[in-house]
C-alpha cells in the first residue's frame, strides 16, 4: 500500500481517522459503513484501539457489498490483526501483517480448536486481503481439491445425494444440487471452478455432454454418462447464465455454495470436493493413458495423482505380467 496512507497520521481524537477512510470507498453503503465502524470485538483491550484503522482500513479495500460480507470481514480481520499486533508488535502494514508465517502461527495456535474448514476459510480471506493490499500473490493456501484426507462417495452415498437433489422443495434449489452433482460428480471440476462454469459453457454432441472449462486449468471434460442427464436437468431450458444461481462473493464465489449446502443439508453433506475426488479416482481405475488423465484433470504433473492412490482399485502384479514382459497376445 501507499506509503502515505490515513492510518499513517496519529490525531488527537482517533475517530477523525476513521471517518477519513470512509473516503477509501464512497459508493459503501451507508448501514454497511455503520456495521464497519461501529463493530467491536466481544473481548476489548487497549489492542483494539490501536489496529482498529488499520482493519477498517483493510476492510474498506475489499469493497464488502452486504451485511454478511462486512461482517465477516471485520471478524476475521479483526481478529487476526489484534493478534499479530499483540504478539510481534510489527508495524500495521500490509506487508508486515500479513506474511506466510504469520498466518500460520495464528492457525496453529490461535484457531487450533477451530474445524480445518473454519481454518481454511480463514487463511483464505486472509491470503485474498494480502494480495489486495500488496499487489502481490500469496502461495500458502491448499485449496480443498488438493487435500490427501478427503474420501470419495460410496456408491450408496452418491445414492443418498442424487435422492436429495431431486427432493429439495424448490425449483432453483433442485437446479443448484443437480449443477453441483453433474459439474463435481460428472465432470470433476472443483467448486471455484463449478462457480464459474456458465450455462453455455455446456455442450451436448455425439451422444456425450462436454464441459468447457476456462482459466488457469482450462480444458474440455466429457461428462461421466451417470451424472449426464443430472447436468442437463440443471440446464433445463435456459439457454444463458450461471449454471449455480446465487450471489457471488467476490473474494471467494465458493462462499455461495456453502451457503446453499449449509441451508439445504443432507447425510452424507454433499461436498464438491468429495465428488471431484472420487471423479478423479474412476479416471485411475478406468486405466486412461497419462496424458489423457492430464489433459482431463488440468493436473500439470503425475504428482498431482498421489494423494489418489489409496482410494483405487487394487491389483495382483501376476494379472499384468504378460504386459509388463512385452507378451505377445494371440
């Protein structure tokens, strides 16, 4: 951030900086500018006053749009910067706050007790306010696709999830869990990528379903034949638009789809992550040669597969010596 920046001045009634960060984002709604400055942590100590600019000064640079977003923010950031400060005294800068190591002394000690969701959320907003602020990109996260821990459905789950879909009580509702089974289940895309993924960016040919998928892992899926006709109920006869209807978060559109699944829960609850892990694994089992196997995942290396592994089929080495010799087949 500037070097000249509000939060720089010390005056003598430490509101009037508050009310002059207002001008960092003069189209924030008003109650959303109340809920900013007026927010007070349940645990106030002399901290506070001192980082209190600073959060709002990160907040106001994320541009928050509703009361849950700058709700959230001023929680999470709040939070950590008090922490930070208490603990390392560090100057209240972007990039003296927020830094790889920081983060996660105050995951692994701070929010140690907390779910490695309410971690992982936390860590990602913290990395998107980083960025933000220093222009520069942060690499500590691991994003739910890449997790080793998490386990495939069963084929009675996927069951249970298919069921649910089919039984939520409204149309849109009915059209967000089939877009999630169908792009997760059938395709393997992750939930950033199912957020993105808009109505036309499905194709029907051939007697197959095709998803094209675009950014840094761009390719073209075909749909696993099960999930198929799920995908094409989400689409129904729209012809444009997001295929998971919802208001998108800016700094995390996933934040959507936990939402929806929070609201609308279910034994086994329906996880995007789950259903691109077990997607990938019956590519394993399906034996497809490697570059197919890259070229459908967006996986840059074969390293990407490991964490896989122990939820494939097993095999006897004497079924494939024939293939491993170079035998010839009759």
């Amino acid at each position: 951030m500037e070097n000249n920046r509000l939060i720089n001045t010390v005056p003598a009634d430490p509101d009037t900086i508050v009310d002059a960060l207002r001008a960092l984002d003069p189209e924030l709604p008003d109650v959303l500018w109340r809920i900013i400055s007026g927010y007070r942590p349940n645990r106030q100590n002399s901290d506070w006053a001192h980082v209190r600019p600073f959060v709002i000064e990160c907040v106001l640079r994320m541009t928050p749009r509703t009361f849950a977003t700058a709700r959230r923010l001023m929680t999470m950031t709040g939070l950590y910067v008090s922490w930070a400060w208490t603990v390392t005294g560090c100057e209240l800068t972007g990039e003296k706050v927020f830094v790889d190591v920081l983060v996660h002394r105050y995951l692994a000690t701070k929010l140690r007790k907390h779910s490695e969701a309410y971690r992982f959320d936390t860590a990602r907003q913290l990395s998107t306010i980083s960025e933000i602020l220093t222009g520069a990109p942060t690499g500590r996260l691991r994003t739910p696709y890449q997790s080793p821990r998490v386990r495939p459905y069963t084929p009675a789950e996927e069951a249970t999830l298919s069921s649910w879909a089919n039984t939520l009580t409204t149309p849109l509702k009915q059209q967000n869990a089939w877009a999630l089974l169908g792009l997760a289940g059938g395709a393997g895309l992750t939930a950033q990528e199912l957020m993105a993924v808009q109505v036309e960016d499905v194709e029907f040919g051939a007697g197959c379903v095709f998803v094209n998928v675009y950014g840094d892992r761009a390719r073209r899926v075909p749909v696993r034949a099960k999930w198929a006709r799920t995908l094409t109920k989400s689409i129904g006869v729209r012809t444009s638009g997001n295929m998971f209807s919802g208001y998108r978060f800016d700094e995390y559109p996933p934040n959507t789809l936990q939402r929806f699944l929070c609201d609308n829960p279910c034994t086994p609850r329906p996880s995007a992550a789950r259903l691109h892990s077990g997607w990938i694994v019956t590519q394993l089992d399906a034996g497809l040669p490697l570059q197919i196997l890259l070229d459908v995942t967006g996986f840059t290396s074969v390293q990407s597969f490991q964490h896989y592994l122990k939820y494939t089929s097993t095999h006897q080495l004497d079924d494939y010596i024939g293939r491993v010799i170079g035998e010839e087949v009759v």
